[in-house]
C-alpha cells in the first residue's frame, strides 16, 4: 500500500506537504504535552486519503483559485477524521492506533475529551478558511452525519437484528459520508460544474462504502501485525458489520449467537472467538469481498463523464489499490 | 432574575421563541432517549442570554436582512454553549445542573461524548445557515478558544502560582469570546457599519468577564439551593478563581494553602471547605464585585457610540441586572 500509495500520489505531492504543514500548524499552541501527543498522532502513518479526495477533485475545475482554499479543506477534512479518531478510541477503549498508544492510553478521559473537541474547532476554522458557504454547509453536515452514526453504532451495539440497511446507513453516516464531502468540496472550490461536483461526490461516496467493507472485512481476515489491532475488534465492540450479516444470513443458528453475544464480557469473549472463526471459514467473506468491489466499481463508473485527464486516472487507481490494502 | 429577564426580552420575545423552535429541532432526528435527555437540558432553565445578545445586537444595522439568519445565529451560540455543558459535566462529574440530572450521570462516557460532539455539529451547521463566511469564521475561532480555555483550566488545575492574567485569559475563552461573538455576528448579519460591530464585540467582552466574575463570586456566596450545587464547586474541581487570587494577594499564607490542596482527594476537602470559609469572610469578596462591576461599566461604555434605541436601553439594563443574579 505506501509503495502505491507514493506513485498514486505524485502529481499532489506538494500540495499534500502544505496540507501536512497545516495539520501541524493546526496542533501548535495547544498545550504542549497534548500538541506532542497530537503531533505524533499525525505523524503515525495515516494514509492521508481525504485529503488526496480533496486535492484530486479539486483539478477538475477550470478556476485555479486560491490555492490556500483547496489545502484549507483538505486539513479540515483531516483534522475532522483525527478528532473522531481521538474521541473513538476513548469510547472504544483502544489503547494502540496504528502501532502508538492512543491519546486515551496515556491521558484521562477530561484531557482526550477535550482534545479530541479541539480537533473538532480546529477542523470548523480551516473549513471556514475556504472562504465558501457551501463548503462550510457540507462540511458542517457530514459532521452531523458522522457523530449521528457513531451513536447508531453505539445503540446498536451488539444487536444481531439490525437489518442490513441499518449497516449500509452506518458506515455511509462513518466513512463514506467525509470520503463524499471531500471530493464534493474539492470539486466545488475549483468551480467545477455541478455535474462535475457530483459525480465527484458520488465517487467519493461509493469509494468510502467500498473502503469500510475493505475496512470490515480486514478485521475478519487481516494479519494483526499489520492491522495493529487484533482480529475480530469490531465484533469484540459489538459492531455487527456485513460479514456477520452475510454469514447468519446462511445460517439457522442466530438465535444461539444472539444468546451468546447478550451475556456478560467474559462469557461472550469465547463467542466472539468462535463467532470470528466461523465467519472466516466461510462463504460470507468472498460475498463481502465482492460487494466491495461492486462498490469500487461504481466509484469508477462515476467518474465517466469527466475528461480523461491525470487525475481523473489516479482516481481510478486509487479505488482498485483500496482494495488490495492489507491494512 | 427570572422576572427582570421577562421584562428585559419582551422586544425580542416572537425570536426568542423561533429560536427555541429551532433549538429543539437541533436534537430531533438523534437516538430518541439521548434526545429526551437532550430535550430536558435544553429545557431546563437556561437564561438564553447569548440568543438574546445575538438577537439585541441585530437590531443595530439597516439591513433587515433575513431574519431566519439570526435566528439560526442565536440557536447555534445556544446549542455551541449547551455542547460545552454536557462535556463540562462529563469531566467535572457533575450530576446536577439546573436542578436536572446531568447527561453524564444518566448515560455512560460513550454516549455522552458522543451528544456533545453531535450538539457541536448542530451548533456549526446553524452557523452555516446564516449563509456568512464572517460568523462562521468568528463562530469557529470562538469555540477553537473556548476548547484552548477547557484545556488550560483542567492543566492549571489547583495550581495556585498561576498568575492573575492567565485568570483573564481563562474566563476570556470560557464565556466571555461566546457573548463577544454572539453580540458580533448579530450586529455584523445586520449590515451594520463596523464602527458598531466593534462597539457590540466589546459590549458582549466585557458583559462576558463581568458575568463570568459573578459567576466565580456566586460559587463563594451564592446560595447553595438558588445555584442548584455546593458552594466551593470550583475550588473543589481545582479551578482557582479571582476571589482566591484576591484573599492570596492579602495573605502570607500562600505556601500553606498550596501545601493543603496538593494533598490527595479525601485530605484536600477540609482545606477546601477552610479555604472557602475563610474567603467568604474575606475583602475579596467586596474587590471581586467592584471588578465585576467594573466590567459592567465597561461594557455600558462600549454602547456609547449606538443610536439611542430600545435595544440598547435593553443592553445597559442587562448589564447591571446580571451583578444582580442569584444563580
């Protein structure tokens, strides 16, 4: 993934060091032992995709614009992903993220709270820095979107009846809805044409589906080295996610695992184990792998209507090497 | 102060009430019983002074403008205001305020985050409303300070070194930047000339620090039922306010105090409980009101310059009805 990753992104590179740039200047002045903590939040490895959505769509417009405006938005868009990362962590209890300790492992709960509410602010006023109503509107919007979804996965916890529509909605509301608005303000700030902007934001939106089933079914078969988490974390959280849809849909034995899944933490670790092995033998993982792929390709099929420019190619890349990620 | 505030608001009362309307449509739409509890906060007696600032203040320019603007402007200062409630709470592990249980003592730490961070949303997708890149920016620097203020409070926590100005600066960025901005953004959505814009952001400043100094004087000799929490709640949390730095500057016993509040929790409260005590005694008490006072002036002073309409005859008489307060 960082191998394609460097070549997928060459044509951006220096306008992604202006956004790392920005990221860092966006820490600073915030209390010192906090900034390192944040700082080396930022520096563990993140794959910066928001912001490459940002950058990328922002070539399809015919206004050069304020460069400053388009780098704006990719920080907000970053910093907005940083501060639900800090606030998940905590709730989930996570102590590692990407190989480091989370903020939560070393601070208490007060100081990450707020952290992670300054992340917030400070993603507000680089999207306010576009200088574009519309921006600020979208942006406040899939904020909205995100936190509602973070509650509905949180209510849901552990609810094997949810139907599927319910995950669909969940991981738009999560991931697919800043994965839209990125692309949809990067295309918008260069004045793209309306049909542009949309398509943009459509690819944005099928590319974030595609990415959290990728995301979902990685936590079933990925290798926990790379993953930096164990295997089966989501379902250890109580996050039903589609494999466990499509495996209890082959199944007759819900009832069980729902008895199983509603008992106490220590009772229901050895479910989850067993549960997490089930799904991995089975069919359930090659029908998520393909509805991933549905979903990257109907990112590309998206991006028809726009001219077959630098971009627009890299754009296509991106959505099949999401796929191969081992991470 | 209920009553002097009925009176106060009767010209605004018809937007007072849109923006209720709109306030309890901000929590509509999210987890039913997060959103009863979300209901009853809102409910629960707050003054609505920052609506009422925003409200005020738009009445200074020629530009009727939109109204639903400043309607959404003041719900989003409220909603901002409510987001920092329910995270206070949370971190300070309040389980009263207003005389209502707090969402932190109801739900766990997840989902209390959570509303808070869906409420910060709400209070940014307000601000977008009003359709202007200057509230939004102003609304996003302003909780960018208030989030830096939390931070510096919970830091400096019984620290009792910590000079006079890091006081100002604290109750600068907790309450007095949201009444500046409030009464900014109101006057500015109105088309009004900038001389007045500064006028209104000064007024809303200095009402801010003199509100926010009674406040601090009240946790001394408020009465406990009338506050709706135990007098000493902010010492007791670490929060040195300027009734200390005032007793501290007329006492040699600094060294003494600082030694009783660095013990542990159980041997902390009894020098808490004499601290407060021998505060309540003190002439603090006197040079913490004249410097609330003060600021009131201060404030009076700012509105020299604006035309002499009911509006602003409203602001002056909100200023001195505030030294007035109770809770």
């Amino acid at each position: 993934m960082e191998q394609l990753h460097c070549d997928l992104f060459d044509i951006i590179r220096p306008d992604l060091a202006l956004v790392e740039q920005k990221l860092h200047e966006g820490v600073d002045g915030i209390y010192a032992p906090l900034s390192d903590a944040m700082v080396s939040l930022l520096d563990s490895g993140g794959k910066r995709l928001r912001p490459a959505l940002a950058l990328l769509a922002s070539r399809f417009g015919p206004r050069a614009g304020d460069p400053a405006y388009v780098i704006a938005l990719a920080a907000a868009v970053e910093t907005l992903h940083t501060a639900t990362l800090v606030h998940d962590d905590l709730i989930d209890g996570a102590r590692v993220r990407r190989g480091h300790q989370t903020l939560s492992a070393t601070w208490s709960i007060a100081p990450t709270v707020l952290a992670g509410d300054y992340l917030f602010a400070r993603a507000a006023s680089f999207a306010a820095e576009t200088q574009s109503v519309r921006v600020v509107t979208a942006f406040s919007r899939a904020l909205m979107t995100i936190c509602d979804g973070e509650l509905r996965q949180l209510f849901g916890a552990f609810d094997l009846d949810q139907d599927l529509d319910t995950y669909y909605l969940r991981i738009f509301s999560k991931t697919a809805s800043l994965f839209a608005v990125s692309a949809e303000a990067g295309a918008a700030l260069s004045g793209a044409d309306e049909a542009a902007v949309a398509a943009l934001q459509e690819y944005g939106r099928s590319l974030g589906m595609s990415f959290q089933i990728e995301d979902d079914l990685l936590d079933f078969v990925g290798d926990e080295r790379e993953l930096g988490k164990p295997v089966g974390s989501d379902l250890r959280q109580g996050i039903i996610t589609l494999p466990i849809y499509y495996f209890l849909r082959d199944h007759s034995e819900r009832a069980q695992w729902r008895a199983g899944l509603s008992q106490t933490n220590a009772d229901r670790n050895a479910v989850v184990d067993a549960l997490v092995a089930e799904v991995r033998g089975s069919p359930a993982i090659a029908a998520c792998r393909a509805e991933a792929q549905a979903f990257a390709r109907r990112a590309e099929a998206a991006l028809a209507p726009l001219p077959d420019i630098e971009e627009k190619r890299r754009l296509l890349t991106l959505a099949e090497t999401l796929l191969q990620r081992r991470q």
